[in-house]
C-alpha cells in the first residue's frame, strides 16, 4: 500500500536506490583493504551505541574474517571510532555521519545489528520492509525499554545474552536456507506497522 512504500521502503526506485549505493556505499567498502563478503550494522544515532555492544560486535569480527561492520547515523562518533583503532579492527570498519539515504544506505547491510538498551525505532522497520534481518538483545533489567518493541521483531531474533546474539549473527551469514527464512518473516513483521486494519 502507499503507507507501507513511503514509510518503510522509502520513495527511491530500485535502480535510483542501486546506482546512490554503488557511488555512496559500496565505493567506500572497495576502499577498504579488507575485502569483505558480508555487511553487518546499523544505523541511528551514534548516542545509542556504547561499548557493550561494540565489543559483541568486536566478537563477530574475530570470529568470521570476511565480515565488515558498517555504521552511520548522527552524532558523536568518537566512541566507535577509538574503540576499534584500539583493538586493531579499523579495517574492518565504516564509520559514517547523518545520511540523506538511510532508506538506501540500509539495503547495503545482509544483518542489521541492533543496539541495546535502547532499541531502533523506525531504522529497524525500514530495513525489515526490505527483507534485512534485524538481531536484537533484550538487556537484564533494562528490559523494560524494549518490551513495547517486542511485537515489532521477529521472536526468533531477539536474544537474552551476548553469546546468543554473536551466534544469531552468525548463523544467519552461514545458513542460507535460514537466511531466506527470516528475510521473508521480517517482511511480514514490517507489514504490521503499515496494516492499519490490524492496527
């Protein structure tokens, strides 16, 4: 419906949304000197991310070596920044401000990586109208926060520690079937927003 292509898909044609990708984003990954074969992220605002979720990030990295991590959004990227040059990842890593594409730039990403305490709002949904998966972690006593989410996300995605959300990510990079799988259900998933009769 029309709520749901300009809400969640964002108003760009596949072709408009490929050709901003292959000048703004995928310029960027060929400069890298790492090589990668998956896009992991996430984007919002930089106050979102703290040094928890970095580190689980950090875990992925060293454990599949032909991951990226991508992330963009407004605010002060200082945190990130240092966080992976001191762990010798700034390869492997790109840190980017606000966008005028986040509907585009978010098709560029095979998982987007939530962050915690505070979940993503709409940057969530859109990515799951495009059939992205999105791994969230429910986190302890700030669980709180994320309850009124919890419709909004695929149940099999959403994890209680660290460990579990290391593995949903990367089952969903190894398992092909299992892939396709939730791209189809966080499609369905997105829908809701945008149903109003369901509503």
């Amino acid at each position: 419906n029309w709520l749901e292509s300009r809400f969640l898909e964002g108003p760009n044609t596949k072709e408009d949304a490929q050709s901003i990708l292959d000048t703004v984003f995928y310029s960027k990954v060929r400069q890298l000197e790492f090589q990668a074969k998956y896009i992991i992220g996430c984007y919002g605002r930089f106050e979102k991310i703290n040094e928890e979720y970095l580190s689980v990030i950090k875990a992925i990295l060293c454990n599949r070596d032909d991951v990226i991590f991508f992330v963009f959004g407004p605010g002060d990227r200082s945190l990130t920044t240092h966080y992976f040059a001191k762990n010798g990842l700034q390869d492997r890593v790109i840190i980017s401000g606000a966008s005028d594409y986040p509907h585009i730039l978010g098709r560029g990403l095979d998982v987007f990586c939530e962050q915690w305490p505070f979940w993503s709002g709409q940057s969530s949904l859109e990515v799951m109208a495009k059939g992205i998966p999105v791994v969230s972690y429910i986190c302890g006593d700030l669980s709180l926060w994320s309850e009124p989410y919890l419709s909004l996300r695929d149940s099999e995605l959403v994890t209680t520690s660290h460990q579990e959300y290391i593995d949903t990510v990367i089952r969903l990079l190894e398992d092909k079937e299992y892939y396709r799988n939730k791209q189809n259900s966080v499609k369905e998933v997105s829908k809701k927003v945008t149903n109003l009769d369901e509503r």
